[in-house]
C-alpha cells in the first residue's frame, strides 16, 4: 500500500522547486466556495511548526507569518500527477495488479513479480520511492504485507513513524504491532462511533477484539462483527486483481453549501440543481432511478440548537432521469422533513437503477409532456457535452444563493487551476 505523503502540498511543493518535506506550505481553497475557506493539505513542516491539519478553517491559519505559503488548490494537476505516479508503478507489476484507492494512495500486488526487481519486497519498495521521487519529487510512505489488510496496516500505523517510510507486517506480527493498539478508530476501517460501540462491550484494545467469542459478536453486530474479527487477526482474503463490483450502483452529488442557507426559496435552488445533475449523470449511462434519496446536513450554530446533526429521506419513484421529475420528488423529500433549520449541506442520490430503454408512458398525459421533457433534457446535455455546463443554465441558476455556475469550473468541488502555471 503506497501513499503519497502530503500528496497536493507535496506537488505544489515540488512544482516550486523545493523540498516536499521541508517546504513550509498549505494548499487552502479559496473563500468563496468553503464560506470560511478549508486547509486540502498541509506540508509535514507545516504540520509540525504549526499544528495545521488537512482540515483547518482558514481563519486558524497564521497566513500572516511569513514563512508560510499559502497555494489555492489545482486539482486538475494533482490528477495529472497521480496518472503519472501510478504509470510508473506499472514498471513494477501488471496493470491488473494495481488499485488506485484514492487521489494519493494505491495498492500493488508484487506477489508475482518483486524477484525481478530485488532481492526482498522491502528492497523493490525502496526502488519505487526512489522512481517516483526522482521523476516527481514526491515523496512515499509504503506498507509491505502478506495481504492488502496487512499492507494497509502497515502503512498506516508504522511507516509514516518510520525514517525509511517503509513499513513491512506478517501474519506473526499481528499479536506484536496490532493488538497492542489501543485507540481503535486509528486502525483502518473502524470508525469513531464503531469504537464507541466497542468499548460499550468492553473491547478496548485489538487484542481485546481478537479474543472475543467470534460467534457472539457476530451475534451482536452481524457481518461487520466478523469482519472486524478477521481485522484484529490480520485476516484478508481478497486479491487486488479480483476487482470489486457494487452490487447496487447509484449516482449521486452532494456540496457543502458556501454559507449558512435558512431561507426556504435559496436551499431549493440549489437542491434543484443538484437533482439536475444528478438526473445528467444518469442519461449519461442511459440509467433511470427508482429510488431517490435526500440528505440534508445542518449548519454548526443548528446542530448545537437542535442537538441533530440533520435528516435524510427517501422514497420509492417511478423509473425516471428526467430533470422535472427527480427534481419535483426531491422537493418534496425535502419539504416533508425540513423544519425551518438552517442548511449547510445538501447530498442527493438516486439508486435501484434500472435501463432507460424502456419508458413507462403516462395515461393521463395526452400530450406525452414527459417524453418531450426528456428529449429536451438529452439536448440541453449534447449542447454542454460540446460546449460546457455554462453554455445552457436556467434563469433561476442567477439566483440569489444558487451555485451551480460558481462550481461548474470545480473539479472534485475545488478549483482545477491551470496544471502548467
């Protein structure tokens, strides 16, 4: 498991000519489209003399100190870099072989071929992080296990620790190096609230979680209590080239909205464009929904309020990927659940998906309304396909509060930037 440390501050860093792990710099979006402005990344140094973290408001940012830089993201170039990164892990082993897990981590199998390159999987990591620095200037973290599990591991509770950023874990590690870990949320997979539900049952350590009775924590926790069972014994059977399939595809978007929103006709808006993306993202796989959903997140004043972090809703629909439809049912999620507080986050996602060859027709519609909705939907998306999402909006995308204008140019929700400036 290969991580890129710092990956944006470290490209930024490295496109400026300097050190990645001594520059002193942030990659922090812009106002604008996070209300108070949000730290992407942070340098090590950065982190060190600073106390930064990936997700500070700039408002806690020293930007005033002049040893610190501070960089607006360009998201289009850290895609770029790491399309370049994982091209040269392909140096390595096959391309089946490679799993890009995230922006800045991937998982290589080199069970077939590390001998080619080293006399130890330890010797082949280091060639990698001297590959990809030479030709990138980025720094890697790499975690060495019999199985992604344990590689994953690795990585993330030893390597980074490490001079040589290299880590290496075996099945007879496991009682040495995992179980004495005692803050469970730290190990991959099991999450904050998860480990709250353990040390309800008094499991406080990974060595507590090993030696449970496997059947009755199954019992009190179904399939996550085995799984987390394999966990805390280092147990994983999957292969990086068997590549996993989503039993139950679903398209969806999400944003967190630039400020607080409390006004009925400005958080339509935008969950209307919302829904009119999502509906393009499924006439783009010729896919229609039959079942929406509606997340509604509440602002921090809200939360502390109402003690309700926000609702989600669902409903069963009619197949359908037209614009006015999906739009129409998600008003209505929302005006069935919203209670006049303050909004700070809107996610929409439609599932159950089904071919869109097939169009159930309206009795009642004479005048096949729906059709000739969707062919318009169809050549509003050929129109943008060819000219982008600004060419065609909608007069109330001008709207006070609307963002969908704003965020076109957005790339994974920040700026894409020029990758060459």
């Amino acid at each position: 498991m290969i991580d890129s440390k710092s990956f944006y501050a470290s490209v930024e860093a490295a496109a400026k000519g300097l050190n990645p792990l001594k520059a002193i710099l942030v990659v922090m979006s812009a106002e604008k489209n996070t209300g108070s402005g949000l730290v992407l990344a942070a340098s090590p140094m950065a982190k060190k003399l600073f106390g930064i973290s990936n997700v500070t408001r700039a408002r806690d940012v020293p930007i005033h100190d002049k040893r610190l830089m501070v960089v607006p993201p360009r998201m289009n170039l850290y895609i770029q870099e790491n399309q370049k990164i994982n091209r040269i892990f392909q140096q390595f082993t096959a391309e089946e072989d490679i799993q890009p897990y995230s922006i800045d981590e991937s998982l290589l199998d080199i069970t077939d071929s590390w001998q080619l390159f080293g006399t130890t999987p330890y010797e082949v990591a280091r060639k990698i992080q001297l590959a990809v620095k030479k030709e990138t200037g980025i720094y890697l973290t790499v975690g060495i296990g019999d199985n992604p599990l344990l590689a994953k591991l690795a990585l993330d509770l030893e390597a980074k620790h490490n001079h040589s950023l290299i880590a290496e874990w075996h099945y007879e590690d496991v009682p040495d190096k995992l179980w004495p870990v005692t803050k469970l949320d730290d190990v991959w997979s099991i999450g904050y609230r998860t480990a709250e539900k353990l040390n309800k049952k008094h499991i406080n350590s990974m060595y507590d979680l090993a030696h449970v009775n496997p059947y009755l924590i199954k019992q009190k926790m179904g399939i996550v209590g085995s799984q987390l069972f394999a966990l805390s014994w280092g147990i994983d059977r999957s292969l990086v080239r068997h590549k996993y399939q989503a039993k139950g595809q679903s398209y969806g978007n999400s944003q967190v909205l630039p400020r607080d929103y409390f006004l009925q006709q400005e958080i339509e808006v935008v969950i209307r464009e919302i829904a009119e993306q999502v509906a393009a993202r499924l006439r783009s796989h010729h896919k229609a929904a039959t079942v929406i959903s509606l997340s509604i997140g509440f602002s921090f004043s809200e939360k502390e309020k109402t003690t309700r972090n926000g609702f989600g809703h669902s409903m069963k629909i009619d197949a359908t990927n037209t614009n006015q439809q999906l739009t129409k049912y998600a008003m209505r999620l929302f005006r069935e659940k919203w209670q006049h507080e303050t909004v700070r986050h809107i996610s929409i996602s439609c599932g159950n998906l089904v071919d869109d060859c097939v169009e159930q027709l309206d009795m009642f519609d004479t005048k096949f309304i729906n059709l000739k909705n969707q062919n318009l939907d169809n050549t509003v998306d050929e129109i943008r396909k060819k000219y982008g999402f600004k060419s065609v909006v909608k007069l109330s995308s001008k709207l006070e509060g609307a963002t969908a204008i704003e965020r076109a140019g957005l790339v994974g929700g920040h700026a894409g930037g020029n990758a060459y400036e």
